[in-house]
C-alpha cells in the first residue's frame, strides 16, 4: 500500500481528474509511493480528498505514460524499474534532446544563449540535497528544449525528466552525475551558441549517453536493489 506520508499539497483550480493525476504522480516521482506497490482507488480517494472516479481516471493516464502497471483482477501497482526501462527513457531523450538541441543552435538568440550559460552550472551539494542539485540540471535540460520553440517536444523531454527524477528518487547517488555534469552543459551551450546544429546535438547526445551508462551501473551495483527495483 502507499506509505502513509503527508498529503500532497492540492493543485489550485485544477479540475479533479487533472489534481488526482498531478498529486498521484508526484508521490511516484518523489518515492513516496515505492515500486511494486499496489495502489488502492479506495485508499487514494480517502487521502487525497476527493471521490473515487477522478482517482480511477488519474490511475489510468499514469497507467498509459508508463508510471503504473495493471494486472487484470488486482488493479495498478507503481512500476518498477528496470535496466530496460532506463534505457528506453534515455533512448527517448536522446532522439528528442538531441534534436531540441540542434534546433536551439538555429533559434537561439544571444538572450536565450545567456540564459542557458547562468542555467548550465550543476550546484555541488551534499547526498541530502539532491534533489534541489537535480531540479537544477532538470531546468538546464527544459530550458533547451524551450529554445526549440516546439511546445509538444517540450512537454515530451519534461515527461522523460519527470522519470530521471524518479529514478533518482528511489536511492541513486546523485555524485557520479554532477561529475562532469557541468562541463557538458557548458560544451552543449557553446554549440549552440556557435549556430552549429549538428556539434549541438552530438553534445546532447554524448551527455545523455554518460547519464545512460551512469543510471544503468547505479541499478546494476544494487543501489535500488532494497526497494524492489528490478
């Protein structure tokens, strides 16, 4: 069953089905809600508030963006992760960042380059805080895609970092991934800055490949291993 943490904070205005949705999916992301375990539409309904057909809607468009499986007779239960499953999220982001990234060496203006240059740095913060070291590198990442100025990219790579987050959530030493992190970042804005489309998204390609490679080594040594991760 999920843990019984405190109640996500509510979406303002939003309508049920899209606030059922947002604060069952930030419970995955955030690892309050573990892999493998059942989620109940009778438990979900009484702690976040509200009735259980927004609660069934929300499961079932988690279900379709990969965050829950469904067993028939048994209901949903969180996904869990497998080497498989970083690799396609990776493998995604590498077509989609890649991309984004060579179209921002042709839009990007002078103003968007120094945006990206002050967003570039991955703070070095102690384990405790990474996730504020990761919400950063997330906002660099975002920020390209922006430059794209192609909306459904956009919202695409935000999908596929919401999963990184995820991932990282769930007991990844987030050390590895800021070696270097910032180095790369500066190596992908100078592309695009250079108007090089093709250097941009090789860039971006070889960044994600070191995430890839990182994430994989991370559920291989068994860092997620005492959660269920597969």
């Amino acid at each position: 069953m999920p843990k019984s943490a405190a109640r996500p904070a509510p979406v303002a205005g939003a309508p049920h089905v899209e606030r059922a949705y947002r604060s069952i999916k930030s419970s995955i992301v955030e690892g309050r809600y573990r892999p493998g375990s059942p989620l109940s539409e009778l438990v979900l309904a009484a702690e976040h508030g509200m009735s259980r057909t927004p609660i069934r809607e929300g499961l079932a468009r988690l279900w379709q963006e990969g965050y829950l499986d469904r067993v028939v007779g048994h209901g949903y239960f969180v996904a869990r992760v497998t080497v498989q499953h970083i690799h396609d999220t990776f493998d995604v982001r590498r077509v989609l960042e890649g991309a984004a990234a060579a179209r921002a060496a042709e839009l990007a203006t002078p103003d968007d380059v120094a945006r990206l240059r002050r967003l570039a740095p991955v703070p070095s913060l102690p384990p405790s805080a990474y996730r504020q070291a990761e919400a950063a590198n997330v906002q660099f990442h975002a920020a390209i895609a922006a430059c794209a100025r192609n909306s459904l990219a956009l919202e695409l790579i935000e999908r596929c970092l919401a999963q990184v987050d995820r991932f990282m959530s769930l007991g990844v030493s987030f050390g590895p991934f800021q070696e270097g992190a910032t180095d790369a970042h500066l190596a992908i804005v100078d592309a695009i800055a250079q108007h090089d489309p093709p250097l941009a998204r090789v860039r971006m390609e070889e960044h994600l490949d070191c995430g890839s490679r990182l994430m994989k080594a991370a559920l291989l040594e068994g860092q997620l291993a005492h959660i269920g991760v597969q």
